[in-house]
C-alpha cells in the first residue's frame, strides 16, 4: 500500500473509488479496501458488474416502488439487464463520466447512489439514487450521498452538483433539500408518461454549488 493511500487514523484518502473518511473494516472479506461506514450494519461501497445477481435481487424488492421515479432503462428485469446496468456505469467510470455506489444493510444490497452524468472539465454532474422500501426512513441515501458530494466537489473539484426529480417526487426533492441544494426551477412536462401513465411530468432541477456545499458541509467527512 502506497503511503498516500492511507492518511492518518487508517483513513483512505486518495483515488475512486475510495471516498473520504473511507474507514477500514478488518472483518470484511469483500470490499475491505472500499467500503465506508454509513450507520452501525450499513456500508457504501462500489457496486460492479459482478454483482449483477445482488443488483437485480435489490430490483425484485423495489421494481414497483422505484419504477415511477427512475428512468425505465435503470429498472432491469432479467440477469442480462442486470449486468448490463452496471457495466454501463462502469464503462463511465472508466471514461470519467458516471459512477455507481450500493449500499448495503445488514449484508444486503437495498440500493445506492450514482454520478448519472459527470463533465469533470466543465465542472458539473447530476447524482441519483434509489432505495428498497425496507430500508428507507432512516437516512441512508441522505449520508451516502453526502459522502459522494463531498467527494465530487473536494477530490474532484466539482462545482455544480445537479439533482434531477419528477416534481412529485416529495422523498426526493426533501433529499435534496436535506443535501443543502436550491431548486433551480421547472421543466414543465419534460418527462414522456412513465408505464401505466397517460400524462407527461414536470422535472424540477435541484443544485448545490461547491461554495455553498462547503458551508452545508464545512469539514471533509
Ligand atoms: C428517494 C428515496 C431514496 C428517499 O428515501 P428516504 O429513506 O426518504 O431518504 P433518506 O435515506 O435520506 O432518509 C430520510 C428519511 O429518514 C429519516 N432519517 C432518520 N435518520 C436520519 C438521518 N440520520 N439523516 C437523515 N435522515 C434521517 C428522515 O427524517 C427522513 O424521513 P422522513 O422523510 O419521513 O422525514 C426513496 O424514497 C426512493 O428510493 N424512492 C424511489 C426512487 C427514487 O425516487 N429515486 C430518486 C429519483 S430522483
């Protein structure tokens, strides 16, 4: 391990996916280098194409709940589209342009964070997430995406960080105001009807600026 890997304390600090305040977890057998600690029982860590089979179990228990919400192609319904979900998220990584993170509770994928969209020279990205019913209402999205906002605008030098929701959306758009952002407007009916829908939907946008992240969040975490 290089000596700018590990900070002092044993906190990683350095390189994706690593976040900051990654702690180690000595017990862990998986992740062991890239998991960070959320709340007692709940880690964030890289969620990669093999692990399609966990990603898709986590669908079977939200589709119908996130379904709404999500864009369709993110919902996928078979181990194929799985796989093919997190391998577009990865090729992205590998072009600096997305990132995907899952959250595990009690050693169960219940959902996670993403970098949708990321133009690291100009500066801007969109983040997103989703969540099981199971494990909503206890903060999980909100602290798993403080730790990845944090690292956009501090590691990365991010300067808007964007929130993209359907208008009636009410649990995101109070993450989003628990993340400190500014409701930057309206696209009126941008959304095409989702499945099961006849009308089109508004899409507020939602943002946070590196200046005004720094006084939401003062301390690296
Ligand atoms: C959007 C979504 C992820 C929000 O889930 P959530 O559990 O409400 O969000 P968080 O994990 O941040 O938890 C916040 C809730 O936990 C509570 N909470 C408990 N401890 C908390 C803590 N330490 N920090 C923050 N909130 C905490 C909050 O009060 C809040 O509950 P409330 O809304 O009843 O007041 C979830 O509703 C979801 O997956 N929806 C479907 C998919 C979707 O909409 N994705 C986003 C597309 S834009």
């Amino acid at each position: 391990m290089t000596s700018d890997l590990l900070a002092p304390g044993g906190r990683l600090s350095v390189g994706w996916p690593t976040l900051p305040g990654a702690a180690r977890t000595p017990d862990r057998h998986d992740g062991v280098v890239f998991a960070v600690d959320l709340q007692p029982g709940a880690v964030l860590r890289p969620l990669e194409p093999w692990r399609a089979e966990e990603f898709l179990t986590n669908l079977d228990r939200c589709r119908d709940y996130i379904a709404p919400w999500v864009g369709p192609s993110f919902v996928a319904t078979d181990l194929a589209s799985a796989r093919a979900v997190l391998q577009r998220y990865a090729d992205s990584q590998a072009r600096d342009t997305g990132l995907i993170l899952g959250i595990w509770l009690a050693d169960r994928l219940v959902g996670g964070v993403m970098v949708v969209a990321m133009d690291a020279a100009a500066g801007t990205c969109e983040v997103g997430c989703w969540l099981e019913p199971s494990a909503t209402g206890r903060g999980l999205i909100t602290q798993a995406a403080t730790r990845l906002i944090d690292w956009l605008v501090r590691a990365r030098g991010i300067h808007r960080v964007e929130w993209q929701t359907l208008a009636a959306n009410e649990p995101s758009i109070k993450v989003a105001q628990r993340l400190g952002m500014t409701r930057d407007g309206v696209l009126r009916e941008a959304i095409p009807p989702r499945p099961g829908r006849s009308e089109r939907a508004d899409l507020e946008i939602w943002s946070v600026l590196a200046p005004e992240w720094r006084l939401h969040l003062p301390d690296t975490i």
